[in-house]
C-alpha cells in the first residue's frame, strides 16, 4: 500500500494525470478502511453496523470489489438527519451505508494523496498534518508582523449544499484520467438522501458526513478560490494580501482598503460563476491590525479575534471564545449537568473531565487561560447546584472542596503555542 501511495504522489507531483486509479480500490485498502471505522457509529438506510459487516468481512470484501469491477456497485441513498448550529438552525448531514462509508474512504484517502501536493499553503481545513490551530497561528502571525491594515471576513452561503456537480467533476477531470474512478465519485454526488421514508433526487452539493466530502469540498474551493486568489488576484495588488481557508471558512487580510473592496466585488462574481453565493449579511470589511487601534472585532473557527495590548503596552492580537459559542458551551455543561444527576459524583466528574479536556486542548492557545478559567467556574457552580438539588441536607462550600479534593475536576492549561515565530 506504501508503493501505491508513492506512485500516486510520484505522478500527482509532475502534473501527470493519473490513470488506472480504480486498481487502488482493492482487498488491502477496503479491510484498511474497515479496520479504521468507528465501532457505535449511526449506521445509514440498512442499518447495516461494522460487528454485522465483520461477521462474513472476506466474503463481503470480495462480492463488494467483484460488483465494482462490473459496474453493478451503486451507493445506495443517505440517510438524512440533523444536528444544532450555532445560531439555533440545523444543519443537515448524510449518513452513508457502511459499505458506502468503506468505498468512500479509500476513495478520499486516494484523492488527498493526489492533491495533497497541488493544495496551497493558505488551505487549512480536512487536510494531513493541518489544523484549525495553525490557521489561528497563521492570522496572529500576518497581522502582527506583516502590513495588515483590513481584514474581510467571508461566509459562502449554504456550501455543502451548492457545490455544482459539473464544475466539482471538470476539475477531477484536469487531474484525473480514469472515467471509472470519477464514475463511481459522480454515483456518489447524485446517490440521493432519504428522509421521513423518502427519496430525494441530489443535482448539487455533497452531503455533509461522507468521508469523500471533506476531499471534495477542498479541491471544489482550490480551483474556486486558493488557485484565483493567488495566480489571478495578488499578482495584481499594489499591497500585501494573504488568505487563510479553513473548508469553506475563509478570511483575506489587505493592507489597503480600496483593495480589499476590488476583492470583495471579484468574489461574488467568481463564486456566482461555480454556483455559489456570498452571506452578504455576514461578510464584511473591518478596519483591524496595529496601525488600526480601532474596537472591531471578527470571529473564525470558534474564536473572536480583537486588536489588544500587552502589559508594556505593545500592540498583539487578542483571541477570545466567541460569544456565541462561550454561550452554548456554558449551556451545553449545565444541561449536560442536570441530565446525568442520577450518577455517582466520582463519575459525573470522570466524564466532566473528558469533555473539559477536549474544549481546552480545542481552545487552549496562548492568550486563553482566563477565558478557559471561566469555562471551568461556570462547571464548579453547575455542579455545585447541581450536588445541592439532589442531597437532602445542605452541603457545605468546604464539604464540596472536600470532595473535590480526593476527584479533582480538571483544569485549563494551554496547549498550543501561536506565538511561536516562523514567518
């Protein structure tokens, strides 16, 4: 399997397209997919689970790749549900059948090794060795050392959900030669989705919780957006520009406002082009970076961003918990609280801890400690509330440290260093 990823990269790297991709969808890839699947995880329409699929694994392997070299594999439709958003809408995911999952899998892994060398540096978001970490680093970084006087702040509206089929499979094609492999990905954009016992057509998008669609969305956006800023817009700025793209979240910092206005303009008639559209109630220019001392403020992946001094009085970026998701953490521990009342203290805590040690280790960067501190008191006084409804007789503030002493709840630390300077 390590030769065939060499291959892949030795050809991608040169600009050749690549051939005879569908070989790569074999036994050892497939039980390599299989292997790395999640036990418990929400099955799609036929309910099919990875313990069901292991029970005869080398006989379903073996008909799965026997179907697919006769073109009688077709992804079967997604199951629709939906998950909160941060503004109180939902967002629509598709759940594929574990066989689609294992196919699409070795499909995308297939794809990240072929574009994984095409990618630029300002794309951030779904890619190996890449974090929404580096990209903060990337932002702090160009504003404080770099001439940034105007950020744009961007929101493609509705992504996922317009991702046009044609252009998605025009721009496989400039890489890709196999019609079999690109075959099986167009079955996969236009298997459908089924919901309330019933099946609806896809003519665009690519359905949010396909392994294949995280891949897919970068490379739509590479051509879109990385490869026009970059080749078409830059070279013709009088000042310093940079983009950083996380998925389909994406912000350009200008040194120049009127630049930064052309750009916007640029955009949305480049976006309109490949059937997208800018969030214009959300996209917007602000004054921002240390020659622009002003109170705006922006948001990216979770955290909001303000100009701010040091103690000697030096100019720094400031990163905050975004309001909105600072409020639906505080509400998630509390309600998270009173639903698990019923369990022993010592394992409320145990769980408690895993998911504050998963929110530090997402928000703990340089600069955080006191907004994760307030994370962790606003947990202290949830569970002390919660202790005192549940316990016949009042307990004290020393009984509960008490208590807390003997299983401690765990505490902020910073686990990512933004600071660090390598631009």
């Amino acid at each position: 399997m390590e030769n065939e990823r060499k291959d892949i990269e030795y050809f991608a790297q040169r600009n050749i397209k690549l051939e005879n991709l569908i070989h790569f969808v074999n036994k050892e890839r497939l039980k390599d997919q299989h292997r790395r699947q999640q036990r418990n995880k929400a099955s799609g329409i036929d309910k099919m689970t990875k313990d069901e699929y292991e029970v005869n694994l080398e006989d379903n392997i073996n008909n799965l790749i026997e179907r697919m070299k006769k073109f009688s594999y077709k992804p079967l439709p997604v199951r629709r549900t939906y998950i909160p958003k941060a503004n109180g809408k939902l967002r629509p995911l598709g759940i594929p059948v574990y066989e689609d999952k294992l196919v699409q899998g070795v499909m995308a892994d297939i794809l990240n090794e072929i574009y994984e060398c095409k990618f630029m540096d300002c794309s951030y978001g779904f890619r190996p060795n890449r974090n929404c970490h580096q990209a903060i680093k990337e932002i702090n970084q160009r504003i404080m050392v770099n001439k940034v006087n105007y950020i744009l702040d961007c929101d493609i509206k509705g992504f996922f959900d317009n991702v046009n089929h044609k252009w998605l499979m025009k721009f496989l094609e400039h890489d890709i030669k196999d019609r079999a492999f690109l075959r099986y990905i167009n079955r996969f954009l236009i298997s459908g989705y089924m919901e309330n016992m019933k099946f609806y057509e896809t003519d665009k998008g690519t359905p949010q919780g396909g392994l294949i669609s995280p891949i897919l969305a970068n490379v739509y956006l590479h051509y879109v957006l990385d490869l026009f800023f970059e080749k078409y817009i830059k070279p013709k700025l009088k000042g310093e520009a940079y983009l950083v793209r996380y998925a389909d979240d994406f912000l350009i910092m200008f040194q120049y406002e009127n630049e930064a206005k052309q750009v916007y303009q640029l955009l949305i008639k480049r976006l309109a082009q490949f059937g997208l559209e800018m969030e214009k109630d959300k996209t917007r220019i602000l004054p921002f970076g240390r020659f622009k001392g002003t109170k705006e403020t922006f948001d990216f992946l979770g955290f909001m961003h303000y100009n701010g001094v040091t103690r000697t009085g030096k100019y720094t970026v400031g990163h905050k918990m975004s309001k909105k998701k600072k409020k639906l953490k505080h509400q998630a521990i509390t309600k998270w609280i009173k639903e698990h009342r019923a369990i022993k203290f010592i394992e409320t805590i145990q769980l408690l801890n895993m998911k504050l040690i998963g929110l530090y280790a997402y928000y703990g960067i340089n600069g955080m400690l006191r907004e994760l501190y307030k994370i962790y008191y606003h947990t202290l006084y949830a569970l002390r509330s919660s202790i005192f409804r549940r316990s016949q007789r009042k307990l004290s503030v020393k009984t509960f440290n008490q208590i807390l002493k003997r299983v401690p709840l765990a505490k902020p630390k910073i686990y990512k260093d933004i600071w660090c300077w390598n631009i």
